[in-house]
C-alpha cells in the first residue's frame, strides 16, 4: 500500500526525531571531558563550551518537528478540547493557515538566507577556536524546514478529518 504525503512526512520526522535525540550522548560526552580537563587538570579547553552549544543547537533544532509530530508543543486548548474532531480540525487547519504558516513560514525562509548568507561569507565565530557556522546555520534552516513539512501534515491530517467526520488515523 502507498503511504500518503502525511505519512510520509511523519516518518521521517520521526527518524530525524529519534536521531537528533541521539546527540545528546556526545554532547554529554563533550561537558564531561571539559569538567575532568578544567577541574582536575587546570586545562580547559578552547572547544569545549561551543562544542556543547553547537550539539544542543542541532539536537533542539531537530527535536521541533518531532515534537510537532507528537502534539508536544505547548497549546492553549481549554477550548478546542471541548470540541468534536471535526470543529477541531476546522479551527486548527485555520489556525495554521492564519498563524503558523505565516510565522515560520517566514521564519524557514529567513533561517535560509541567513544560513546561505553564512556560506558566502564562509563565516566563523571569532573566538580563539573559530568555528565555521555555516554548518550549523543550515541544520538551523533545515530544521525549521522541517517543522514546516510537519505542519503541512497536520494539516492534511485534519483536511481528511474534516472530510470524514473523525479524527484521522
């Protein structure tokens, strides 16, 4: 059976889900070999701090559409709760379509030309370090990206709840 666009869309925000969690392991790896160097060996490294800023970075990023796609982000819903599916989904596919589609529709595209304005500069921090930013910029771009397409689900998750009365599956 061919899996629908929503479908589709769920699953790999599920996998980029269930991966971006996975780098809080080196990020834990990374704060406890700064304590060990900077506590015990007086030796802290130039690194380290941005090293965790960055994994954070990208671990928070990802984690948006994930949450997305599990109805994790915070909500007021006293009263659409109270509704049945099918009003429900009438007043979220508006409020997308007023609210969010706008808001971080432009906010995917200004994550987009910040981040390819970051690779024409070739842009660094100027730290002693001096890491490039590019990367991180677009996982930034991309992340958000993301939280679009899920929203583009949620959408047509309601579009067909609408359509048949009941929640979708």
């Amino acid at each position: 059976m061919k899996k629908s666009l929503s479908q589709r869309i769920d699953a790999f925000n599920e996998k980029c889900g269930q991966i971006g969690a996975l780098l809080i392991l080196p990020m834990v790896g990374v704060v406890v070999y700064e304590v060990i160097m900077r506590y015990i060996f007086t030796a802290p490294t130039s690194w380290g701090f941005e090293t965790t800023t960055f994994i954070y970075g990208v671990h928070y990023i990802l984690g948006l559409s994930y949450t997305q796609l599990h109805n994790g982000h915070v909500a007021i819903d006293i009263f659409s709760n109270r509704l049945a599916p099918r009003p429900k989904a009438v007043l979220s596919v508006i409020s997308y379509c007023i609210i969010f589609f706008p808001t971080f529709g432009a906010m995917t595209w200004f994550a987009w030309v910040y981040a390819i304005t970051s690779w024409v500069e070739w842009e660094h921090l100027s730290t002693s370090w001096a890491p490039p930013v590019y990367p991180f910029k677009t996982l930034m771009a991309i992340g958000f990206t993301l939280l679009l397409l899920q929203a583009v689900s949620t959408v047509l998750k309601d579009i067909q709840t609408i359509r048949q009365g009941r929640a979708a599956s």
